[in-house]
C-alpha cells in the first residue's frame, strides 16, 4: 500500500479524505511488499463476510485478477459501503470494489476501471402488498415511505422521480433496510435485484416480499441499468491500467462469468463492448 504521511485534506462538499502525498501505488508495490489491500462492501451477493473471510462477486473478481497479475495475496476487508471512496482515497485500501455503480459524481471523485458486470433493481414491501406498490415511480406517486443504503444510487434515481425526501429513511447496509420493512417502519425497501435476492434469504419471509410484476425504474426514457467496476486513486493510472488488461484476459477466458455465476449472476452480465466506463462517467447509459 502507498506510505502515509499523515497529512489529510478534506474535499468539501463531499467529505473525501485525500492523502497529501506520497505518490502512486504501482503493480511493482505491490509485488514487492506481495499484498494488496482491498476494500469491499458489505452487500451479498457483492461482498460480505463468510465467517472470517470477505467474499462475493466483486470480491473473488479483484482477487482473481490481482492473483492474475501476480499478486497472490489479496486481503479483502468489508466495510460500509459509503465508506470505500473515502477509505480508497485516505489510502485505507489499494482499491475498492463492491459492484459499484459508475456514475459522473463518483467519477469526480476517484478513477474507475474497465466495467465488469451489470444488474438491474429490486424491492420488497410488506406482505400482501397493500399498497399496491410494483416499481420505484409507484413509491413516489403513492407517496410511499422507503428504507435506502446511504450512498447507494438508488437515492439519485428517486431524486430524478420526485420523491418528497422525507419519504427516504437511510440505513448503513442491507440488513438495515430489511429491518426497516420488517418492522414496519417504511412501506418499501429498495437496492439491487441481486442484493434482494440474497436478503430475502434471511429475511423474515412472512413479514415481507417482492412484488410480481416489478419493474426497473426508467428515468428520460431509459430502463436503469447499473455496471459495476473496481475504484483506483486518480494518480494510480499504471496500477488502473494493468488491473484493466488482467480483468479482460480473464473475460475473454470465460472466468469472469465463472465467478460471477457462482453468485447469481449470469453469463450475459459480464460486460464486453456494449458499455464503457468512459460513456458512463459522461451520464450515457
């Protein structure tokens, strides 16, 4: 990892933690100290804790590509999901992963490489469904109450809806959501469908559901669709770059697909050329 000088600068607005100095991390860093630390979030099926080990998706994806590269021992630490950009940034971690969504703000703020996978949205509501509720935009026009991860980019999505912000209630992580609902606190609970999926796994199941008939929010005409990438430092190009061409060495080998599948993902997730980091950080897609 980069060395610490101890000098931190706060960006404002944003409340990011940038180490002063010190200068980049490179691959030969890596190699030399034969560690890399990475930070992921808490959020199955992206990563979590399996007893004492981090796994999940993007989890075993950095893994692998680091290992790829020659760095063989990768040391995943879960942390809150709002946390990994500062984290990153406060030379916490190498680089951080959690399926996270590219999106022109997080761009303004840390350096993403290539796309990996995509996904789309989920949500569950009390069971019965009393409301009615099928989609995000059904939330905002019955003026629903709804339970979100704090920095998840289902917040901007029920900005560009309209939602009254009252109507939001934060939580830390997923588990915090499905509390929510479950003790009748939100009407609604939203994140990603795969997330869903695993939390309704532990999820009291009498308390609560998802909907039939969901459908993904569309917002200017278009259905959102989220990729996910693994976050650098701006000045860390070299380790960015290097990191990219392992990762598409191992998509076009096929285990990319591999791993992911064995999360709930399918083949089709795995992103080649329909999408480019570069496009989403100008807001396409």
């Amino acid at each position: 990892m980069k060395k610490k000088m101890g000098l931190l600068s706060a960006l404002a607005g944003v409340g990011m933690l940038i180490a002063a100095c010190g200068g980049e991390t490179t691959v030969g860093d890596l190699e030399e100290e034969g560690v890399v630390q990475v930070g992921v979030a808490n959020e199955e099926p992206y990563g979590y804790l399996d007893g004492e080990t981090a796994t999940g998706a993007s989890t075993e994806v950095a893994r692998a590509v680091f290992q790829n590269m020659g760095v063989d021992d990768v040391e995943a630490t879960v942390t809150e999901f709002g946390n990994l950009i500062p984290s990153l940034n406060a030379g916490n971690f190498d680089v951080v992963t959690a399926g996270m969504d590219v999106q022109p703000e997080r761009c303004e703020n840390a350096s993403f490489g290539d796309l990996e996978y995509s996904y789309g949205e989920g949500m569950a509501v009390e069971a019965g469904n009393p409301m009615d509720l099928h989609s995000y935009e059904d939330i905002v026009e019955e003026d629903a109450t709804v339970s979100v991860m704090s920095g998840a980019n289902q917040l901007d999505m029920f900005e560009d809806l309209g939602i009254d912000e009252d109507n939001i209630q934060h939580s830390d992580d997923i588990p915090g959501n499905i509390a929510a609902l479950e003790a009748g606190d939100v009407d609604a609970t939203v994140m990603t469908g795969a997330t869903m999926n695993s939390a309704m796994e532990n999820a009291d199941t009498d308390a609560i559901e998802q909907p039939e008939d969901f459908t993904d929010p569309v917002i200017d005409g278009e259905e959102m669709v989220s990729y996910g990438a693994a976050v650098f430092r701006d000045e860390d190009e070299e380790l960015r770059d290097a990191y990219n061409e392992s990762l598409q060495e191992l998509k076009e080998s096929g285990e990319i697909a591999e791993i992911i599948e064995e999360f709930g993902f399918e083949e089709d997730d795995v992103v080649t050329d329909e999408m480019t980091t570069e496009e989403r950080c100008e807001g396409e897609g």
